[in-house]
C-alpha cells in the first residue's frame, strides 16, 4: 500500500521556472497570494488568467499534474460556487426552475472566485512541482533570517526540516517494512470494524517509534562526534544563486501588481 | 549545543516525518480522500515526552512539510497561515496534562494516565478544530456573506476532526499506557 506513497511532487525539469532561485520563488509565490486580491473584474481576471498560464507553460509542467493537485479541493471549489450562485441575489434573473433562481451578479462572482482559487492553486502548485522541498527549505531559511532579531529560531527550524525530509523516505520504507510484517501475522490495518483497525494500529506505531527514537540518538551522538554546535559560523554544502532570472520574475509581478491597480474597477 | 537540546531537535525532526506519514497513509486506511488521520499522534507524544516546547515544534514543522509536500492550500493569506502555520502548532498544547501523565505514571495508576492522556490529545486537538474552524470562516464568508458561514465551516472541519480526535485520544492511550518508556525521555544521556 505504499507504492502509490510519494513524498513531494517535485518534477524534475530545467525550464525557466525550475532554475529559478527558490527565494525569489518563495517571494513571487507570497506576493501573488496578496496581488491576485487586487483583481474585481472581468478585465483584471482575464490578465491574472493570462499570466498564470505564462507561468505554467514557462514551466513546462504537463497539465495533468496541474489538474491532479485540484482533486482534493474540487469539492469546495465546486460548493464556493455553488452558494455564490444560489445566494447573490443581484443583477438581472438569468435562469429559474422552480425554486432555483441563478443571478447575473451571482454568476459573475461565482466564476471569478473559481477563477481566482484555479489560479492559486495552479501556482503554489507549480512552486512545489519546480523546487524541491529542501531547497524550499533553503529558501526559507535565508528569507526568514531578519527574523532572528526577534529570537526566531530561524536555524534550528531550517535543521529540523531538514532532517525531515532527510528521514521521511526511511520512515515510510520502515512504516511499509511493519505493515507487511503484522500483516504476514494475519493483522490487517485496512479490513474490518473500526475497532480493529484501531487495534491493529498499535502494533505498527510502537515498533515505528521504538525505532525513530534509536534513530535520534545515534544522529545526535553523530553530529556531536562530529562538533556540532549551532548556527554561529556554519558554511553551507547547497549555495543559493540569485542571477537575473530572478530579479525578471519579481520585477515582473511588480508590473502585473501595478497594471491589476490600473485596470481595477 | 548541548545534547539534550540537540537530541530534542533531532526528536522532533523524525517525529514530525512519522506525522506526514502518518497523515499520508491515513488517506489509504480510512475513509476514502478524508483527512481522518494519525497525524496528532507524534505531537501528543513529544509534548508529553519534552514538554511545550516539542510539542509546539512537532506541529509547527509538520504544518510547514504539508506546504513543502504541496499538500496545503492557500487560498486567503489568513487562511494559509492558520491551517498550515497555526492549526497543527496548537495541538502541542496537549503538553499541558504532562506532569500529570508523569506522576501517574511513577504511580503506577493506569486509570489516572488514560484520563489525562485522553484529556491532553482532545484538548490540543480542539484547538487544531478551533484554528481550522476560524480559517474555513475566512473561506467561507466571501462567497456567503452572512450567511451561516460558522455552521458550514463547522460541519466541514469537524466532519473529519472529531473523528480524529477521539481516534487520537484512543490510540494515544492505548501507546503510552502500553509503553510508557516512550514518553519518558532519559536525561542522563
């Protein structure tokens, strides 16, 4: 049951937006939550669409990746218009069946907040799909760092990720190596009452962490044989490199922020 | 560094891994696309084993490799920050039945630990429900404003996170009664 596991869904690639540094990927992907809020009509959700689209082709990301990471909120997307449709009640009477009354106003607002959701979700889709998660984590590390003034544990955050994401395929070989040997015991975690499965769990969890902790300790005798004391002074094996790529792409949204204020209602 | 403080890094680190997978494997074992998962299991447990502090880092670094792993969605600033920076941080809050479960435990009563193990993972996840139930009102009330956005958001969230509390409260007692060196960490190492 864990083939279908993957961690991530970074898609390695060398197209524009994969060489791109992940800070100003990190940047362009928070500004673009705030900016996409300035578009209120047809015109400035059309431009937000049209350079959505850019960046996906930029990308090189098939679709059917895209489409796939929609799954899991198609139903909300699909509710959010549904209740903008049934529940604004201005403009023209565009359609009526009995109770089911649809709105000019309403439809127009239903579209455009499904139009805004696609296009965040496409994005934050494509930073997750383009980077991988320890260079986000890199990223993050270096963008957080004024942080620090206000005591924010910017590195021992950026260590804990990373060993993270170092040990999360380990744990999920470890996880299936438990399962498939409770389940040649006869204990299965996928069949039967909830009070079974509930019981079932418990011979999985206690080997996983009986394990995980031995683990830590010999990762924690590891890195203190080998000096390690904190984030004063230490270099780093994965160097960031910002080159024009990068001040384009921020560059860039600073233009679509100010063309969005231009052409907003 | 000392090493108790490196070995608490460390802990979290792993421990908030086996939480990701944790809530990926639950997408397989229970119901179909719900989110009713054992993601809350390792935080309750490193916030019993080290206190506030690890339980709060558990959940933090579990709510940002959601994001990494592209399995968040963002789709209000507010919203993005409370689901995925906030909601899986509060349930490290379970750390406050720890000296409680402890003393029970050097006493020897099972009944007193099963009562506050379960008082911790529901308290900790009511505050996840509380932080998940503020970001889907966010959610909710533009496209219904004034409308019973509480009770949509509500009905959402707790339709998979009652569920994974009570599922939490039970498992955590189960594991902790049934090997209580997992939550006593040594300090003389």
């Amino acid at each position: 049951m864990m083939e279908k596991m993957i961690f991530g869904r970074y898609i390695p690639g060398d197209s524009f937006v994969h060489k791109l540094d992940p800070r100003s990927k990190l940047v362009f992907v928070f500004l673009f939550i705030a900016i996409v809020f300035l578009a209120n009509n047809a015109v400035t959700y059309a431009v937000i669409l049209a350079f959505t689209l850019v960046t996906i082709l930029l990308s090189r990301i098939r679709l059917y990746f895209l489409i796939n990471g929609l799954k899991p909120i198609l139903f909300l997307l699909i509710f959010t218009f549904l209740l903008h449709i049934f529940f604004t009640k201005e403009g023209d009477l565009l359609w009526k069946w009995q109770f089911i009354e649809v709105y000019e106003e309403g439809l127009r607002q239903g579209i455009f907040i499904s139009i805004r959701f696609l296009v965040l979700v496409f994005v934050t889709s494509i930073l997750t799909l383009t980077t991988s998660p320890i260079s986000i984590t890199d990223g993050m590390e270096v963008l957080l760092n004024p942080f620090k003034r206000f005591k924010l544990p910017v590195h021992e955050l950026a260590l804990m990720m990373s060993i993270s994401l170092r040990f999360i395929p380990t744990l999920m070989d470890e996880t299936d190596k438990i399962l498939k040997a409770q389940m040649a015991r006869g204990s299965d975690i996928s069949t039967g009452s909830i009070k079974e499965r509930i019981k079932a769990v418990v011979p999985l969890l206690i080997p996983l962490f009986v394990s995980a902790f031995k683990r830590a300790e010999d990762l924690a005798v590891a890195m203190e044989v080998r000096g390690y004391r904190g984030g004063e002074g230490r270099t780093r094996y994965r160097q960031l490199k910002w080159d024009w790529r990068d001040s384009l792409v921020i560059v860039t949204l600073g233009i679509l922020a100010l063309l969005l204020w231009w052409l907003r209602s | 560094m000392n090493r108790s403080k490196l070995l608490l890094l460390i802990e979290v680190a792993i421990f908030a891994g086996i939480g990701l997978v944790l809530d990926m494997l639950s997408i397989n074992l229970w119901f179909q696309g719900g989110s009713i998962s054992l993601v809350m299991v390792p935080i309750v447990l490193m916030s019993i084993r080290w206190g506030l502090v690890g339980g709060l880092s558990t959940g933090l670094i579990i709510g940002i490799l959601q994001i990494l792993a592209g399995r968040a969605y963002i789709l209000y600033p507010a919203q993005g920050f409370l689901d995925y920076f906030i909601a899986f941080t509060v349930v490290g809050l379970a750390a406050l039945v720890r000296h409680k479960v402890l003393q029970a435990r050097n006493e020897q009563r099972k009944g007193k630990m099963i009562t506050y193990i379960v008082l911790g993972a529901v308290f900790g996840g009511l505050f996840r429900l509380i932080t998940h139930v503020i970001a889907g009102v966010i959610f909710f009330s533009e496209a219904a404003e004034g409308k019973n956005v509480w009770i949509y958001s509500l009905v959402y969230n707790g339709g998979y996170m009652i569920p994974s509390i009570i599922l939490t409260a039970i498992v955590c007692s189960i594991i902790f009664v049934a090997a209580p060196r997992l939550i006593e960490h040594r300090n003389n190492v």
